[in-house]
C-alpha cells in the first residue's frame, strides 16, 4: 500500500501536468492568432486605433482621452479600426507579409504620432493637404524644435529605416501563399468598409462635410478625417451644374447682355481710397481670455480704434494655424469650406492656375496691387499664387532691410510701415496694398525668454503656460505699437486710405472656450480704420464677407464674387449659390467669363524698389558691386551661381571668392531665399 507522501507525490505531479497542457494549450492559442494574419490584424487594428486616438488627445493633464473615445463612442472607434484592419490585410496577399504588415503598422502609427505632435504646436490637426507643406515647414521647424530635438528624430527615422531594410532582408516569408483567397478576403472588407461608412453617415455617427477640422478629428476618429482629407479634395461639382444654372445665380441685370460678367477695365475713379489690408499673425485681444490676468492692456491702441472706426466680430476659418487659407477668403470672397477639409487653395489650384480675385478686380478700376509679406517669398508658394491671382509686386523679407527678429527669429511687424508707405508712393495711381503680419507666430517658449518684459502674466493655470502667454502678449504690445504708429502716419497721407486690419486666427497656445469671454476658437476681430470720414458701422462677420463688406461701404462694386455676395447676401441659396460660383470660376466651364478663363498671371515683380547693380569695382585684389536697394539676402552670382558674398550696405557688395576677370562682367546680383537657396529675382 502506498504511503501518503506517495500520494502527494503523484498529486503534484498530475497538477504540473495539469498546468504544462494548460500552459502548452494558451501557448498554442497565441501561436496560432499570431499565424492567422486574419485574426491578429483584428486584435492589433483596435489596438492602433486606441493608440492613434490617445495621442490625438493626449495632454499633461489628460492621458485617458483614447479610452474614453472608446467607452464613450464604440461604434465609431470600432469603424476606425475597420478602417485600420482593411490595410492591414492587404499584407496576406505578400509573401513577405510579416514585412508588409510592419510596413502598414508603421504608417499608422507615424500618422498618430505626427498628429499628436502637430497639436502640441497648433490647434489643427494633421492632414494629407500637410504633406504638401512639408517642404514650407521644413524650414520653420527650428522655430518649435531644438536641436537635439531633431538629431533624435533623425535617429529614429535612420532607425526605422534600418529596421525596415534588415526585416525585409532576413525576415520570413510564406511560400504557400494563398492569394486567390486572400485577395478575395481584402476585396470584401473593403467593401464592407464602403458600406459602414455609409451607413454611420446615414445615421449621423460621421459627417462629409467638417465645419471644424479639430472637433471633427475628435467626434469621429483620426483615421476616418485623415482619409477624407486626402479624397475629399477641391469644390465638388454642383448639381444640375450647367450655364443656364450659373447665369441664374445672377439678376439679368448684373450681368451683360450675352449673360457674363462685366469685367471691361474701367476708369479710375479719383473718389475711390487707397485700399489697404493688415493680416495680423496671431492677433486677439488677450482681455477676452479669462484663464489669465496681464500686469496691464497689452493692445491699448487696438482697442481704442475698435471704439473710434467701424469694427466687429470675424469668424475666420482656421484655428491657431492657417494664415494662407484667410488670406484666399479676404481676396476671393470664396469659403475654404467649399474645399476638401484641411485643404490650402494656394497649394492646390492657385499654383497652376489664375483666378479671379481682389487684384485682379481692383486693376479693372485702374489700381496698382501690391503684396507685403516680412517672411519668405516662397512660404505658401506666394511668390507664385501671387502672380496668378493679379498682384504687380511683392515684397517679401528678402527685400526688406532693418529687420530686427523676436527671440523665436521671426521678424517684427514694425519694418511694415516702411514697406506700405513705399509701396504706396511708387505709383501716381490708387494702390490696392494686402500686407501680412509675421511677429505673433509661435512657438510660444513654455520657460522665461524676455529679461525685462514690459507686460507680465499675473496669473496663469500652470508655469509653462504663464511663460508662453508672457512672451505672446509682450509680442502683442509690440505690433499694438505697430498699429498705432502705421495709422499715425497714415493720417497725415495726402491721399485717401481706408485700412482693415484684422487678426487672422487665435494663438496656437493651449486654449478652449471655456478660455474665452464670449467668443469662440474661430473668432478674432477686424477694424476698419480711415484716414477720411467714414460712418461707424459695426457688424460680425465671416472672413470671405470682409471684402464685399468694405466695398459696400465705398460704394464700389466690382468683381464676380463681390457683387453677387453685394447683392444677394441675404438669400437662401446664399452660400450654394457662392459654392457654384467657386466652381465654375475654379474647376468648371467658365461658364459666368463665357466659356474660357479671361485671366493671365501678371508679370509679379518682387519688391517694389528696383534692386539695381550700377558697377563693379576692383580694389586690393576684390571685387565691389555698387548698385541700389541691397538687402542682406542679396547675393553676388554667376551664370546662375550663388558666390560668397558680404552685405555692406544698401549700395555695396563685396564679393568674397575670386572670379576669373574675363567674368567680372558677367556678375549679377540675385535675392536668393536662405532656407532654399532659391533664386527669387536677378538684376539685369
């Protein structure tokens, strides 16, 4: 008979036995969802969907904002990782399709890493419309990262890319690839995606249409409004579109007799003004933002003319980002909500084509436009937009001299004044001037910058915060300054000059509404300022609006759509009738011009002083170029080479390589663009 300790003995064993089939059968389970592509893509679609959905609502104070989108709307997180899981499945069709797995995996992954760091410096989240801002941003980003910021992420990048290159080489591969079946599988759950994304859209879970690009990225996922922004693209046809339909846009009698639009140049009237706009970066009222207190008025001047000159609420299509995007409302009276969500009509149609805008309006009545930016030439493609929508001259940083930078190396706004006033005196006819405003840009440094600041931040939810608003408003008291001495002169021109002035989106510091005092993420404000009697007229409205209200008070009417929105601003196809104008006058017929495009892209010269190279000297073995309106970023070149070249002053250059004398006289003197090196214009 068996003893007890035999007994236990075989107990133990029977229960280790019991736990090795356990462990063998759970180990099995894992083996073989890891083996069924199927299976696991499932699993590991949720999980990138959670992890893209977190970073897209990440915050120092706020680490659950991923699972709580999931707990809260799981029919829509569940639609999102569809969504995932349909690309992820393309990779059973692979041989290699651990590597092609990785490959989808990574990209998911990137998006919700890029989007999450993007919202750390602005309040839109990223689109497919930013990789054609790459290379723009590029050029900024020592503006928001530090160096050894970015040698991490070269790393990484390297990293990865080594990564990728070894899997793909020493990974394994499925010999046995059941194609036909697999292929069949993707096919049908890209189908079932077609389907799901119309049914949530039937019932109201996601939207085509984003009113608001970030609480889009919100309410319905990342992936979904990443994906419409790169199939949603342009101004959608209307339907019924034809040329009956866009001739009845119009009143017979607003139209010519063949049933177009009249834009025959006309005589300039003397009773017109000087039409000048001021697109101010980042510009608010900071009294409006209630999670703060100022040591004192940061914008005392702004307010002041808000009280004297007609002013109002402007509600504006971006959001802590976005300069270009208001810039094309104020000048074309067309919304960029017609457009693709996150789209940039400058990066889009605007660089290959004319279009009818402002200028070109302006220039029927005998005006000359001009463009002031104290940023680069190239950032926005502006330097080619500018031309195709009708402006005679630009004048960018590379042709300013004096310009003094904000600690964050963005220029000041004050150099502006100069810029105007030239501009308006370079020719004997009514100016047309749009300048756009750079010193209020971010980053935003969360630790003390300025020494001696003449506004503190009493007080501030947090100590990054307090440092970020301290440095924003003291740029702020600076271009209020701006403001008050840009008018000061503008008062004693001898001609009449109107000036809308007008902020061109909130700061992209961390803001909600609840922030802010009776305005919303899209609202700034707008003034329009005379140097003549003007009646106080106070009105909110919308930034594509702007235009053809200012019109209405000059009693100029002019334009496509300036005149239809003067006349027809209050009917009920208001803003349908607007969207198939864009169409037509973008995308369609042509039908409102008569069957053709009637514009060409001016001959855009930039700057408004001619950049001249009189002589070139020889002394002590150097060379000397002497000519007129140098500027630090002109450049001694060749046959279309950049040489080496010192800035001495606005008449001289000194060339620091040596040339072969057979050559002197072959020199030129080019602007070129630092970040780029591209050559902006050459003298002759």
């Amino acid at each position: 008979m068996k003893t007890f300790n035999q007994f236990e003995k075989i107990d133990r064993k029977i229960e280790q036995g019991l736990q090795e089939a356990e462990s063998m059968t759970r180990r099995a389970w894992v083996e073989k969802l890891t083996q069924n592509s199927f299976a696991f893509a499932v699993v590991w679609a949720l999980v990138l969907n959670l992890i893209i959905e977190t970073l897209g609502r990440f915050s120092t104070t706020d680490i659950w904002g991923g699972i709580r989108f999931a707990v809260e709307e799981p029919l829509v997180f569940c639609y999102n990782a569809l969504l995932i899981f349909a690309t992820l499945l393309i990779a059973s069709v692979f041989k290699r399709r651990v590597f092609a797995f990785i490959i989808i995996s990574v990209f998911w992954l990137a998006i919700g890493i890029i989007n999450g760091v993007i919202l750390t410096q602005r309040m839109t989240p990223f689109t497919v419309k930013d990789l054609s801002n790459v290379k723009d941003g590029a050029t900024i980003v020592t503006n928001y990262l530090a160096p050894w910021h970015m040698v991490l992420i070269g790393l990484a990048v390297l990293a990865a890319i080594a990564g990728m290159v070894w899997l793909y080489m020493k990974g394994p591969r499925k010999e046995n690839v059941k194609r036909k079946r697999n292929f069949a599988v993707v096919v049908l759950v890209f189908f079932l995606c077609l389907t799901s994304t119309s049914f949530m859209i039937r019932i109201g879970q996601v939207q085509t249409f984003f009113g608001n690009l970030a609480y889009a990225y919100r309410d319905y996922g990342v992936v979904y409004c990443f994906i419409n922004t790169w199939l949603n693209t342009g101004i959608s046809k209307p339907a019924n579109y034809s040329e009956e339909m866009i001739q009845n846009i119009f009143k017979p009698e607003e139209l010519r007799e063949d049933g177009t639009i009249d834009l025959t140049p006309q005589d300039v009237d003397e009773e017109y003004p000087n039409i000048l706009f001021l697109q101010l970066e980042s510009f608010i009222d900071p009294e409006g933002v209630n999670s703060i207190r100022l040591s004192q008025d940061a914008v005392p001047n702004f307010r002041r003319l808000k009280e004297e000159y007609s002013s109002g609420d402007l509600t504006v299509p971006a959001c802590g980002a976005g300069t270009a995007n208001v810039e094309f409302e104020v000048l074309t009276g067309l919304s960029v909500k017609f457009f693709g969500p996150g789209e940039y009509p400058y990066k889009s149609v605007l660089k290959d084509q004319p279009a009818e805008s402002l200028a070109f309006d302006l220039k029927s009545l005998g005006f000359a436009t001009h463009a002031i930016h104290n940023h680069r030439a190239v950032f926005y493609n502006r330097n080619t937009v500018f031309g195709n929508i009708g402006f005679d001259t630009y004048t960018s940083v590379e042709y300013m001299n004096y310009v003094r930078r904000t600690p964050k190396d963005w220029a000041k706004d004050k150099v502006l004044i100069g810029c105007i006033t030239d501009a308006l005196e370079s020719t004997e006819e009514r100016d047309m001037i749009y300048t756009i405003s750079v010193q209020g840009h971010g980053k935003y440094p969360a630790k003390e910058t300025l020494k001696d600041p003449v506004i503190r931040v009493t007080d501030a939810p947090d100590e990054d915060l307090k440092w970020r608003w301290e440095y924003y408003v003291n740029q702020l008291y600076e271009m209020d300054l701006f403001l008050a001495e840009l008018t000061e002169t503008l008062s004693a021109w001898e001609e009449p000059v109107v000036l809308v002035m007008y902020g061109d989106h909130i700061p992209a510091i961390d803001l909600t509404e609840s922030d802010l005092d009776s305005r919303d993420m899209y609202e700034t404000e707008y003034i329009i300022w005379s140097n003549f009697d003007m009646e106080k007229k106070d009105e909110n409205l919308h930034t594509y609006q702007l235009t053809a209200h200012l019109m209405e008070r000059l009693g100029m009417e002019v334009g496509t759509t300036f005149t239809y929105q003067l006349n027809h601003g209050h009917s009920e196809t208001y803003l349908a009738d607007l969207k198939a104008l864009g169409y037509d006058m973008l995308y369609g017929n042509y039908y409102i011009y008569g069957g053709e495009n009637p514009f060409t892209p001016t001959d855009l010269q930039m700057g408004v002083k001619e950049i001249k190279a009189n002589c070139i000297v020889k002394i002590a073995g150097k060379y000397y170029i002497m000519g007129e309106n140098f500027t630090p970023y002109s450049k001694v070149t060749l046959d279309g080479k950049e040489l080496k070249t010192n800035y001495m002053g606005e008449r001289m250059l000194e060339l620091l390589e040596d040339v072969d004398p057979e050559e002197a006289e072959n020199l030129k003197v080019s602007q070129i663009e630092n970040k780029s090196n591209e050559i902006l214009s050459t003298t002759e």
